[in-house]
C-alpha cells in the first residue's frame, strides 16, 4: 500500500510538470499491468523494449512473470522516474531518452530489432508528428514474428489504420479492464499471419 502511494505521488508531480507526455492521473493497476504482460506473453530468451516506463508499475509485473531485467529496455523520457526506475531494477537496461529516437540509443548498446514492444505511450494526447515517429520506430525495431502490445483509455484501437496496412499488422483486443482509473482497453498488434 505504501509503495502504491509512493508511485501514485510520484507520478502526479510529473503529471502536473507535463500533462501532455504522462497521459494519465495515476499509475495503471495491477490488474491493467497484469493484462499487459499476458496479452504479450513472457519468452525468458527474447528481448523486450518497454516505452513510457512511469513509475515502473507493468516492468514490476513483466519481471514477477519471469521475464529476466537483463532482457528489458526501459525507454523513459521523464528525468524524474529515472533515478527511481535504475533502484528498482538495477540489471535491467535504463534509458533515459525520448522514443523517436529508440533506434540510436539500441545500436549504441549493440541491440538491433526485438520481438516484444510494451508500450504505454499516451498516443492519443502526443503530437501527431511525435506519435507518427514513434511508429516508425516500432516498425523499425520489431522483428518479422514480433508483437506490440499497447493500452488506451479511448474506445477506439490506438494506432491509426495506416500504420497496421503498412505494415502488415493485424490488431486484437487482447483485454478489457473496467477496474483500471480510467478503465482501459489493452490492444496486441501483430504480422498477419503469424500465431498471437
Ligand atoms: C501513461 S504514462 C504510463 C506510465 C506507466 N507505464 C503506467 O502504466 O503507469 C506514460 C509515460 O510515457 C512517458 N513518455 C511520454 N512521451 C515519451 C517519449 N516520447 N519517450 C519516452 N517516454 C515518454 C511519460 O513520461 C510517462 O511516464
């Protein structure tokens, strides 16, 4: 309960610095979290890029389900969460760098394209030419059998349709979570064609 308040406070002065980028009032849930990391599955042999880390919350749950922190990528833009997010997982790979830019930072640590992308981006409130290169980072980065896994408070899918048509994407609503503050929708994107 403590730690809950902890996150929760954390994140409302950054929510209060830049509403924009933060995109929500409070932490996702456990159960939101927990959904997360079912709706992308957990391969202890596969790398894994998580974008818009916050507090940590859905890293706490990919790394309870087994997911080694050596094989996490955390992108985080926020200077604040970042001291917190390298105590809290000190083998996992911290970066405190923007998502358009995700490609440049990998490279730099010898890491080319990945097959799992968690997402937790507030799409809908970026910029569209900020949002639109972060896509193109995705495309860039995910491998030919990966998955994306996003969640929204909208009602509509986060990505737009031309991102899955250029790509070859199918989309799934993977999770409903009516508990969450605001309820959320958990989306998994991947190749046509290939098992989700
Ligand atoms: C809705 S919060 C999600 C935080 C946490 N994953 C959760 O579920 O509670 C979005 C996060 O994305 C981060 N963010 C926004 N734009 C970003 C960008 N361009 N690159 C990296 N992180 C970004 C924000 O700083 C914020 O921590």
């Amino acid at each position: 309960m403590r730690k809950k308040i902890i996150d929760a406070s954390s994140f409302l002065k950054k929510l209060v610095k830049s509403p924009q980028s933060i995109g929500a009032v409070m932490p996702s849930g456990k159960k939101l979290c927990c959904a997360m990391v079912q709706a992308i599955g957990v391969d202890e042999d596969q790398l894994y890029i998580e974008v818009g880390v916050g507090t940590g919350v859905v890293t706490q749950e990919l790394v309870a389900a087994g997911v080694p922190e050596e094989n996490l990528y955390l992108f985080e833009s926020e200077e604040g969460f970042i001291k917190e997010l390298k105590e809290k997982f000190p083998k996992a790979n911290v970066i405190h760098g923007d998502a358009q830019f995700m490609q440049k930072y990998l490279t730099a640590l010898g890491v080319g394209k990945v097959s799992r992308i968690i997402s937790s981006l507030p799409f809908k409130s970026l910029p569209k030419s900020v949002a639109s290169n972060i896509l193109e980072q995705f495309d860039m980065l995910l491998k030919k059998d990966g998955k994306i896994v996003q969640f929204t408070y909208a009602v509509s899918e986060p990505y737009p349709t031309s991102f899955k048509t250029i790509n070859n994407l199918v989309a799934k609503r993977a999770a409903y979570i009516a508990q969450n503050v605001p309820p959320a929708t958990v989306w998994l994107y991947c190749h046509r064609n290939k098992p989700s």
